[in-house]
C-alpha cells in the first residue's frame, strides 16, 4: 500500500572539472537565470577557488573544482530547479562533465515508534545480533542497483535512514540517487540531453520503487 510523502526534497549533484567562482547569484542575475532582486537578497556564505555555497530563495548551491550541488526544499518548484541547471550549464556547454545524479529524498511517518521500530526491524534482522550486543537498532541500509554495460537509463541507489528533517522517532527518509555516466562526450551538452531526455523517468522509478517497499514492507 502506498504511503504518503510527510516532505520531498530534492537534489541535482553534477561530477566534472569546474571553477567554483564563475557561477554566482550575480553571473545567474546577469544571464536572466535569477531576478536581479533574488541576485541582491541572497545568502552567500563563501566564494573562493576551492568552494562557492549560496542560497537563493527557493534553492541552495554549492561548486568545488570536482563537482556542483544545486537543491530545493520545493516540491512545487523541482522543474524550476531543472531548468535552471539546463540554462547554466548551456551558458557553459563545452564544461567537463562526467556524470550527474537526480537525488529524490522523500520523509515518511509512521503512525508511532512502535510501527517505525517494526520497520527498521523488517529492514534488517537487528534483533539477531541482541546477544552480543545491547539492543542493536538499525541506523541506515542501502540498496543499489547491479551495473550493466550500457545503463542508459541511469542506476538507482537507495538508502533508507531516520528522517533528519522529521524528528519525532517515528520517520524514515527514502534517498533514491538516480546515477547517471556520460558514456560519450564528456561535456555539459550531452548531460542537459540526458537530463531533458530522463527527466520524468527518474520520477517514475523513484515512485514505483517507494511504492513497492511500502507495499511489501512489515510494521
């Protein structure tokens, strides 16, 4: 049975070769990809070399010279998000890119500790290990997908974890990472085709994929 989603947030990590100091809220304001209002009233905490972190009103950032964070907390505004890595990254479209992952986290509650207890112990047979040690409880686990020759569409790994924006000791977060290589051109340009191209996809699986450990799950 399908459970309801309590928060979804959502996250787009990009791996490659990139100078954190060229995307600012400024360089976003100057290419029309931000107002210049959202430019003005955003929170920068660093801009150097080695590592840019800022947030907008509706996302955050972060550059290191080997890979991008860009997240909202958003659900209505998760195309925004895609579209606004698509027009940076068309403003940079000979950048070295290698691979990039959608991260889905989606929080779900229990009705109390006891079924969320019950979970974690359908999950992984903690309670096996009572003898050697005290009351174990499980912290995370994580599934992954086997890698094949081509995975065209991506690999999912998901790890399922105490929600760290629920805390009420009755609420899991599902992080589904959709994974995906450039497996031609390495550059921005083949990542937005892969992006635009597997968009809905990586929604759809997530779905099916949470709807199916919540139909089989025990608690």
């Amino acid at each position: 049975m399908a459970k309801e989603k309590e928060i979804y947030t959502l996250g787009i990590a990009v791996l490659g070769n990139f100078n954190p100091v060229i995307i600012t809220p400024f360089w976003l304001s100057s290419k029309e990809l931000i107002r210049e209002i959202e430019a003005e009233t955003a929170k920068v905490e660093v801009i150097h070399p080695d590592l840019t972190r800022f947030e907008i009103d509706w996302f955050s950032f972060e550059a290191t010279p080997t890979r991008i964070d860009f997240k909202t907390k958003r659900e209505s505004h998760f195309q925004a998000l895609k579209d606004l890595i698509v027009s940076v990254f068309s403003n940079l479209k000979e950048t070295p890119v290698k691979a990039f992952g959608i991260n889905h986290l989606c929080h779900f509650s229990m009705r109390d500790f006891k079924e969320y207890e019950n979970f974690g112990f359908w999950l992984s047979p903690a309670k096996k290990l009572a003898d050697v040690m005290n009351n174990p409880k499980l912290q995370s686990i994580q599934f992954s997908e086997t890698k094949t020759e081509k995975n065209e569409d991506g690999l999912i790994r998901l790890t399922i974890s105490p929600s760290d924006l629920l805390n009420d000791r009755k609420s899991v977060v599902f992080n589904c990472n959709h994974h995906f290589e450039i497996q031609t051109i390495h550059n921005a340009k083949e990542m937005i085709k892969i992006l635009n191209e597997k968009w809905e996809l990586s929604f759809q699986k997530v779905e099916n994929l949470n709807n199916k450990v919540w139909e089989i799950a025990e608690y």
